[in-house]
C-alpha cells in the first residue's frame, strides 16, 4: 500500500501524543506511529529526530537514556507540563481545523 | 521565558557540543540497533537486518545534518564551524589568503584613512551650540558675489541693530600680538594670533569658557579691552594648564591686561590658529573707518530659515548702499552657513580623495572577486562531494560566505593597523596649515565603525557572488571532470571584471597624472627669487618706547608718529648683520618676500595722462632696505637700487617693476619720473630704477605690478594700523654656504644692536618657499598614493586571470604544443584574451576620464583637464604594465612540457 506524507504541521502532533501516554525513544515513537496510523504513516527518521530536538529544545519535552525493555541503552522522551499544554492546544485547534475541512468537504 | 528557555538551550547545545554530538551519535546507533533487533526477530540475517536498518535511517550523516540544522540557534554553531572550516583552507592556501588579505587591507585602509580626514573636517559637527543656525554675514562687491569680505565697523552695526532675523550678532578681526606670561616681561617675545571680538560675538556660538568668563562689558572699551581670554592651547603651553591663571596680570604687546578666561580644548572661530581673545575697542570717533576688517557672525532666532535672513540682507545691503555710499555702493550682503565657510576650500578635493579610495576599493573587491572565482572552481570537487553528502546548496553558500567574512575581519583589522600607520605619516606633515580642523584626524569609534561597516559591505559583495556561481552548479560532472579545457562559465565575469578594473584603474591614473603635472609645472613657476643659501627671520621692536600717539585723524584712524630711531636702529642692525662671517649680504623688508603682497596701494605717474583702467588694480607697495634686490638676486634692469644715502633728508626715491613701468609709461623709459603713493603723508616720489618681475606665490603665473620704496623714507608720522608692519621687519641674509650653523652668531649681532629684541620666526627662504607647494604635494602624495594602489592592484588583477587561464589550459596546451604548434601561436592563444580585456578597459578608461576630469579643474594649475600628452602617458605606460602582467604568465606556458602537461590527470 502507499504511504501518506505526514501533513504538514502534523507531526509534532502526533509525536506529542503518543508521548502522553507514556515515555518513549525514538525507534518507538516511529513504531508506535506506524501502527496507529494503521501503516499509512511512515515517519523518516531523517524528520522525525530533528523534532523530537526542537521539541525538547524548546522545553515541551525532556529526555533521559534508560535500558528498554530488552536491554538496550535509549534515549526516552517523555512530555513537561510545556508539553502537556502544548498537546491540548494543539489537539484541540487540529480538531476544529478537521471538522472545518470535514464540513467544506461534506457539504459541498 | 520562553525565549530565555531557548536562549539557554542554545547556549547549554554550543557549550556542551561534543557531549551533544556524542549523544546524537548513541541515539541513531540505539535506533539502528533496535530497527535490526526486530528484523532479526522477524527471521532476517543480522548482516541483511543491519543494512535494511541503515537503510530505514536514510543515512546517519545526513540525519544528523538535518537534526543539526533544525535545532534553535544552529546557525551559531554552522557559522562558527564554517569559520574553522575556513580558517584551515586558508591555512592550506597561504598565497591565496595573503593576496586576498593585502587587497583588502590596502582597500579598507585607504578608505579608512581618507575618511578620517573627511570625517574630521567635513561631517564632524562644529563644537558650537547648534552650529547650523550659526551664519557668516559676507559683504561682496555686485559683480563677484562668492567674495568674502568683512564688514566695517558701520555695516557691522547696522547688521546687529536693524535686523530681524538674528538673535545674536558679533564680528571679531585678526591682530598678532606677543603674551608675556610675566607681567615684568615688556617685549614678550614671538607675536601669536589672536582674534579681538565684540561682547556680542560669545553668545553667537552658545560656548563657555572652562574657566572664567567671556568678555560682557564691550559697553565699555576701555576695560574690556585689557581683559583677556586663553585658547586651551595657550593655556596649556605658556601658562602650563594652570587652574589659578583666572585673574593673573599678563602683558599683551607690552600693555597690562587681565586673564578672565580659557576657552575649551578645540574651540575655534574660523581660524584654528588662534591663541587668544581680546575685546574689540572701538568709539563713535572709528566709526566711519572705510576698512573692512570685521568678520560678522550671526545666530538665526528660531524658526527664521536661511532664505528669510537672505531677503532681509538684501534690503539692508541695499539701504546702506544709499546711506553709506563711499563703502558700500556696489556691494552685496551674502549669508553663509558656518559649516560651508569652514570646508569650502577642502570640500572638493576630500570628496574627490573619498571618490578615488571608493573606487580603488572597488578594485581591490574586484581583484578579491576575481580569485574567489578561480579559487571556487578548483574547488568544484570539494563542492560536489559535499553536496553528494547531503550538504544543501544554501548550507555550501552559507560556508563560502563564512569564509568571506572571516577574510574580510581579517582585511579589515589590517586595513586599520594601515590606515593608524598612513595617519601617523600624514599628521607628521603637519597637515594643519591646509587643511581646517586638521588637528581633529584620528580614528575615534565612529572612523572604526566606517572601516567595519566598508569592510561588511564589501564582504557581502565579493562573497556573494562567487557563492552564487557555485551554487548553480550541479554535483555530478563536478566530480566526474576534475581538470576542464575552457568552458568555464563565469570566466566572463571574470574577464568584465578585470575590464572594468582596467578602466577604473586608468581614470584614477589618469587624474593623478594631471595633478602631478600641475604641481611639476607648478614647482618650475619660480617666483625669481634665488632662494638657495637665503635665511629669513624677523625683528620686532616694542611699541611703547618707538611710537608717540597723536591722536585721531578725520577718517577716525588713530595717528601716531614714529621714532626716528627706527630707521636707525634696523639699518644699524642691517650694517651688524653684515659684519658676521660667512654672510655674503643682508637686506631688511616690511613686507617677507615670496609671499602675498601685503599692502595693496594705487600709483599714479604724474604728467602722464590716467589710462583708462588705472587704479582699477592695486599696487603691491613694498618698504625695503638698501641692497634689497642684490640680495634675494633680483636683477635691477636699468638705473640703481635703493643705498644708504636715501634717506629722509635726501630726495624721495621708488623703484618700480617691469610690470608696473610698462602700464604706467609703455614704451619710454621710467628713470627720472616722478609718481605719487596714495599712502599717509608720502610725497612724491622719483623712479631710480626698475627690477625684474618676482612672482608674490608660486600659484601667481601672471606677474603683478610692484612698487618699492626705501624703509628709511617712510614718513614718520602715520596711522593705527601701519604701526605694527611698521615695527615688525624682516631680515633676508645671504651666506656664501649653509646659513643653518650661523644662526647663533646672527642672534647675538642683533642682540648687539638692541639686546631686549628677539629673533624669531627663523626660516630658509628655501623651506619657505617649498612650503607654499606643500599642502599641494601633500594631497597629491595621498592621492597618488591611492592610485597607485589602484593600479598595483589591477595589474595584480590582470596577472591573476591570465595566470590562471594558463593553469587551467596547461593541458589543452601541451595537447597543441605536442601536435606541434608554434611559438607565436600558443602565445596567442594566451595573450589574446587579455590582450582584448585590456583594450576594451582602456578604451573605456580613456572615455571615462574625458567625461570626468572636468570635476578637477579648479584643482589643477596650467594644465587643461583632457591634457593629450597625460592622457597618452598614463595610458600607454598601463597599456605596458598590463601587457607585462599577461606576457609573464604567457612565458610559463611556453615552457609547459607537453608530456608533463598530459600527465597531470
């Protein structure tokens, strides 16, 4: 099946998301996308490490190496209070923009 | 907060970056290794799981790239690695990094340099309270209304009392006058300039004193004008910066006055000379003096513009024209910003300086472009390699910039170490004497911040485009094609380039070579005095014991009579001076030779019918000493010179020059003719004998016409302003060798005569006269100096493209030197590029300077702005250096070994 691009604005989103149900490295997020997404989604990890930087750059997350489940060094990212805010407001304006997009297309 | 959470970060990420990068290299290696562990899991191979992984990653250099450059502040860190980058590839190519660095260093130094002369002379605001409100009142006659000529004391007054425009207005006059810190000190030594002004004058320029006061009471001359105010100069050198001198008695031409202030450091009025201040005297009695002494200065009052003062001025010109008709009919009134009347002698010839270093910065850009570029396309490889890495073309842009910038820090900070060097040797001319405000050149924060912001400029230009050509290019033939055989895209850019260098080059060479012509011609305009062996110095006697005042005249001049031992004592001086060994012969004379005429007088011839414009042109009048002419070598044409037996007893005598002779009796001969002086109580007078023509300045090239009378007979009794030129006589001494080792004895004969008298202001005719051409020599120096860099750099320019055409076609010609081409032919092939580059810059150059060599005209002496024989030198002698810089490169081609060439790949 062919993959979706990510939509623009989308991904920090998402990672955001699936970092407030729990901690998570970056080989994770990136599994974890791809199975939510029921495998439309497949994040390159050439995008998807330079947002987990900017993110934690600019507070919204921290991350901490810890051993994984089998044994392996990684690095966890887990959401701050910055990032919790910024998840609701983010969800919450993608909700409005979806259910806009969804009455243009539904109504037309 | 939040951009101080980022701020933090930013800084944590370049403080802590190897950590960083260390970190970033463990997250990607745990990525792949948890993306193979579940291939593995899912049955594949470790090797195939390991390499599907990297796959996944999409390349771990090129990720952490992007993750480098997503993050806040990356372009802190690129910058800098960029600016390490470039470092060690200017480290790997020191002749490129060295011409580069000169280049600039000679543009941005020359540019600094002349900017701190302009920027202390030209955009420095005056250090008076809101100085553009400050106007000179100028009158001048009708029909040469740029004039600048003072007010007399009448005009002065109607100026103050009638207008509406001005809140203030004062006038001040020049006078030389010796300060004797020590009140018991009658002689006080060297007279120094002073300026006297009207209490009204202060309040004009809103300055106060550092110390004490100003003058407040000019309402009553006669006290005012024994107070005194110090210059900080004066202060500091004669009074030693003493806080106390307010009060201290000194002595002013041998009269008591009162020290009541000290000016600040820098303060001046028009003149920078200037020592000191005294209050003007002036009664109802010199009211209606006809002298124009007085320069006006006048502040606006608020909201009054320049034209309002102008149309008011006019009016009042025209009413004083009917009142006072004898000073002022025919003359105009004139305003001028104090500003224009400071830099209008210096404004063109500093902004044409500026213009020129603008230009050869522009070349010295031109140049740094012109090895960027071939420096750039050696490095094609590099380029593509990284771009095939994952580096993006603006990433590439953005270190070819870096490593711009870096060169032009570099340039920039040996640009001012030049420009503090080139400073240094120009102060140490003492540009002062002509040059305004000259004493203010330094490089303060705001000539740095020039140099910085030129230095920026000229970083974007020459950095920008060359990263412009490499960005275009794609990676692949880059890699693939190491060494090209023509083709190369931006060689034409190259070529205009040096084209325009040419002709830049040549229109700057060619204003210079005007210049210095005029100056040769300038220098060869002797004035006809044989200066060699002459030594000049000056003699004053005091005042009090050889002048007795005798009122006032009608006109409103103070009248006085002299000493007859005046007379005696110069020439007893005169009679010593020649006794001294070594010295051939002394004459004496009021008025120092080889310099403006002092006093401008009418001549008439009488029995001799007035010719039409007779008494249109002053008369230099000159007071001198028996064997006047035999000494400065002045040939006496027919009949004799003045001797010790013309006195006033004997029969008044003149002797006229060949000028004057011919317009007061063409064609017949002057001896024996009587003339009459128009000057106080001068009889008439019988020519004895006429000299040869002697040019006053060696900027003169028409002779004027000069009469000379003996010293001896001048009539004693006189007026106010004679009495100083009267006291103050120079003495010309003609020695057999050197007279720099008789000075001592010299001293001591005149201390002989009259002890308390002083020789100063000591000079070698010779020094004196070269003096007059300095501040010329020394602004052509400067220009010269700058097209010569210019040319320098363009011919380095020139050398630089051939030199590089034939680097890059080493195997195209060694393929034509083995299939057996000539000689000539392969010097053609290399010459004839450059060869076509030049001409199209000459032939441009020359246009160009047609066009613009007009704009020196007022700069030039003797020679026409389109001069064909400077025109054709300069042209043809950078024709030659132009050709020389292709033929050396063009040698080394003939010498390239074809099997070597071929081999090179």
């Amino acid at each position: 099946m062919e993959k979706l691009d990510v939509p623009q604005g989308t991904l920090d989103l998402m990672i955001l998301t699936i970092l407030a149900r729990e901690p998570m490295h970056g080989y994770g997020i990136s599994q974890r996308l791809a199975v939510l997404s029921h495998d439309h989604f497949h994040v390159n990890p050439g995008s998807l490490f330079p947002s987990l930087y900017r993110l934690e750059q600019d507070g919204k997350l921290k991350a901490e190496w810890r051993t994984s489940e089998n044994n392996r060094r990684a690095k966890y990212y887990r959401l701050t209070p910055a990032g919790k805010r910024q998840l609701e407001q983010q969800r919450e304006r993608w909700n409005r923009a979806s259910f806009a997009v969804t009455s243009v297309l539904e109504g037309a | 907060m939040k951009l101080l959470h980022r701020l933090a970060s930013v800084v944590r990420w370049i403080a802590h970056r190897n950590k960083a990068e260390q970190d970033l290299d463990d997250e990607l290696q745990s990525f792949v290794d948890m993306a193979a562990a579940d291939q593995i899991r899912d049955g594949t191979t470790p090797a195939e799981a390991r390499r599907r992984a990297m796959i996944q990653l999409g390349g771990v250099e090129p990720t952490k790239e992007r993750v480098r450059t997503a993050r806040h502040g990356a372009w802190i860190d690129e910058f800098w690695r960029d600016v390490l980058h470039g470092l060690r590839q200017l480290r790997r190519a020191p002749v490129f990094a060295v011409t580069v660095v000169v280049t600039l260093a000679l543009g941005i130094g020359a540019n600094t340099l002349a900017f701190s002369i302009v920027h202390a002379v030209l955009v420095r605001e005056l250090p008076y309270r809101n100085p553009d409100r400050i106007v000179l009142v100028w009158f001048s006659p009708s029909d040469e209304p740029d004039e600048r000529a003072g007010a007399t004391l009448q005009n002065y007054f109607a100026v103050r009392d009638r207008s509406q425009a001005f809140e203030f207005v004062g006038s001040t006059s020049s006078i030389q006058a010796s300060i004797a810190v020590d009140p018991d000190d009658v002689a006080g030594g060297e007279p120094v300039a002073g300026q006297r002004v009207h209490a009204t004058f202060p309040p004009v320029f809103g300055v106060q004193p550092v110390l004490g006061t100003w003058f407040t009471d000019a309402d009553d001359p006669a006290t005012a004008a024994r107070k005194l105010v110090l210059s900080h100069r004066l202060w500091q050198q004669r009074f030693g910066g003493d806080p106390t001198v307010i009060g201290r008695l000194v002595r002013v031409d041998g009269q008591e006055a009162t020290v009541i202030g000290v000016m600040p450091e820098g303060f001046e009025i028009l003149n920078g000379e200037t020592q000191f201040w005294t209050a003007s005297r002036w009664s109802e009695a010199t009211m209606a003096s006809p002298s124009r002494m007085l320069v006006v200065a006048a502040r606006l009052k608020p909201g009054v513009t320049m034209q309002q003062a102008q149309a008011e001025m006019n009016v009042l010109a025209g009413n004083l024209a009917r009142e006072f008709p004898q000073t002022n009919k025919g003359w105009g009134i004139h305003l001028e910003p104090v500003y224009d009347a400071y830099t209008w002698r210096a404004r063109r010839p500093l902004l044409l300086l500026q213009g020129v270093v603008a230009l050869v910065l522009l070349i010295a850009c031109a140049n740094v472009i012109g090895l960027l570029l071939a420096r750039a396309s050696t490095r094609q490889q590099e380029f593509a390699m990284r771009m095939a890495l994952g580096s993006s073309r603006g990433r590439l842009v953005r270190q070819l910039f870096a490593e711009s910038v870096l060169l032009a820090c570099i340039g920039c900070v040996c640009g001012v170490a030049l420009a503090f060097a080139g400073l240094r040797a120009f102060m140490a001319q003492n540009p002062m004497t002509w040059l305004p405000r000259a004493d203010g050149i330094t490089l303060d924060a705001g000539v740095l911040t020039f140099a910085v912001v030129v230095s920026a400029a000229s970083s974007i230009l020459f950095g920008l485009l060359p990263s412009w050509t490499v960005s275009r290019r794609t990676p692949t033939p880059a890699i693939k094609r190491t060494t090209g055989v023509g083709g190369v895209p931006h060689h034409q850019l190259r070529g205009a380039l040096v084209s325009s260098q040419v002709a830049v080059a040549l229109v700057l060479l060619i204003a210079a070579g005007l210049l210095v012509n005029s100056i040769v011609r300038l220098s060869l305009n002797r004035p006809g005095i044989d200066p060699t062996n002459l030594l000049a110095f000056q003699v004053r006697l005091p005042l009090g014991e050889m002048v007795t005042p005798t009122g006032r005249d009608a006109g409103g001049f103070f009248t006085m009579k002299f000493s007859p031992r005046v007379s005696q004592i110069f020439s007893q001086i005169q009679e010593r001076l020649s006794a001294v060994p070594g010295v051939q012969s002394v004459a004496a004379s009021v008025v120092a030779p080889a310099t403006p005429a002092q006093f401008q007088i009418s001549v008439s011839a009488i029995g001799q019918p007035q010719a039409a414009d007779q008494g249109s042109e002053p008369i230099g009048w000159f007071p001198v000493s028996p064997d006047y002419f035999r000494t400065l070598g002045v040939a006496v044409v027919r009949g004799r010179e003045f001797t010790k037996s013309d006195s006033l007893a004997s029969t008044q005598v003149a002797v006229v020059n060949e000028t004057l002779a011919r317009r007061l009796w063409p064609g017949e001969d002057p001896i024996g003719r009587e003339i009459t002086i128009d000057f106080v109580n001068d009889p008439p007078r019988q020519v004895v004998g006429v000299v040869a023509d002697v040019r006053e300045t060696s900027r003169q090239r028409d002779f004027a016409p000069h009469v000379f009378v003996p010293d001896a007979q001048l009539p004693l009794a006189s007026r106010g302003w004679f009495q100083s030129p009267r006291l103050t006589m120079t003495y010309l001494v003609r020695t057999s060798t050197d007279p720099q080792p008789l000075v001592g004895s010299l001293r001591s004969a005149v201390s002989e005569v009259y002890r308390s008298q002083p020789i100063y202001g000591i000079k070698m005719m010779e020094d004196a006269m070269a003096e007059q051409l300095a501040s010329w020599e020394q602004y052509l120096m400067l220009l010269g100096a700058f097209a010569a860099i210019a040319a320098v750099l363009t011919i380095v320019g020139v050398y630089g493209l051939v030199a590089y055409g034939v680097g890059r076609r080493t195997q195209e010609i060694g393929i034509r030197r083995a299939l057996g081409a000539s000689t000539s032919a392969v010097l053609r092939l290399v010459l004839r590029q450059g060869f076509i580059l030049i001409s199209i810059g000459l032939a441009v150059g020359v246009t160009g300077s047609l066009a613009v060599t007009r704009i020196l005209q007022g700069l030039l002496w003797g020679v026409s702005p389109t001069d064909p024989l400077t025109f054709a030198l300069v042209t043809v002698s950078l024709a030659a250096a132009a050709l020389l810089a292709c033929y050396v490169p063009a040698r080394r081609a003939l010498g390239i070994n074809p099997i070597a060439a071929l081999r090179v790949e």
